[in-house]
C-alpha cells in the first residue's frame, strides 16, 4: 500500500477507509464515476490519518510489473527498485500520490477528478514528476 509497509498498519487503514466509505456513501451524489470518488475517500484518509500521526509517508515497494528492468542482471534490477524507492520518497504527498495512481494505471482524468486539479495540470504535474525522478536517480 502506498502509505503503509508495515502489515498491521495496512490492515488498520484499510479498515479505516472501509469505514469511511460507508458512512460517507449517503453523500455521494454521482458527479464523478464511483471509483474515482472511493479513490478519492482513502487518499484522504491515509493522508489525514498520517497528518495525526504525524509520521512521514512511506510509499509501496516497486515491482517488476511497474517498471521492465528485463536486461538488467539480478543485483542491477535490485538496486534500481532501491533506488526508485528512495525518490519516491523524496516526492511531496501529493506526487507521491500522482505517481503511485499513474503506476496502477489510473488514467490522467480520473487522477485529476481524485486530486481536484485539471487534467492539464495532471500532465504538466506528471512531467515535472518524471523529470524530478530521472533527476534524482541520475549519479
């Protein structure tokens, strides 16, 4: 899960946006498609529980099935997913949650209806993102 590693956490907000989606289904008024608006209900939960917390976000590990290091030997492939961590994490709240929603294929309007921004600013954002990333992990 993009905010949580820790197994019990997750469970714990998974629960916590479960119960959030339930009592806040009264409201939904059908403006957006159901997915975005329940994308929408558990980034806010994770970020506002984080924010009473006050912990730092921490983000999903990164599979092969996001990137395709296929050429790469074993202990190279290892230490670009590290690396790639390692950025992530250096991302404000809201790129990490534009990124993780563009690694599980969350298409560019729904991002936008989720985060509240145009899906302009999606693409400019998610340039700047991509170029930020490739800045980081360059030596």
């Amino acid at each position: 899960m993009l905010y949580e590693n820790d197994r019990d956490a997750r469970n714990d907000l998974f629960q916590e946006i479960v119960l959030q989606l339930w009592r806040s289904f009264p409201t939904f008024r059908g403006e957006a498609k159901i997915t975005t608006w329940m994308y929408r209900i558990a980034l806010n939960t994770a970020i506002s529980g984080l924010r009473k917390q006050g912990r730092s976000i921490k983000t999903e590990d990164i599979h092969e099935r996001h990137f395709n290091f296929s050429d790469d030997d074993d202990d190279t492939r290892e230490e670009s997913y590290q690396k790639l961590q390692w950025a992530i994490r250096q991302l404000t709240e809201i790129e990490r949650a534009m990124i993780m929603m563009a690694l599980d294929e969350i298409p560019y309007e729904e991002i936008a209806e989720t985060i509240g921004i145009t899906q302009n600013n999606v693409r400019v954002r998610m340039n700047r993102i991509r170029e930020k990333l490739r800045k980081l992990m360059t030596p």
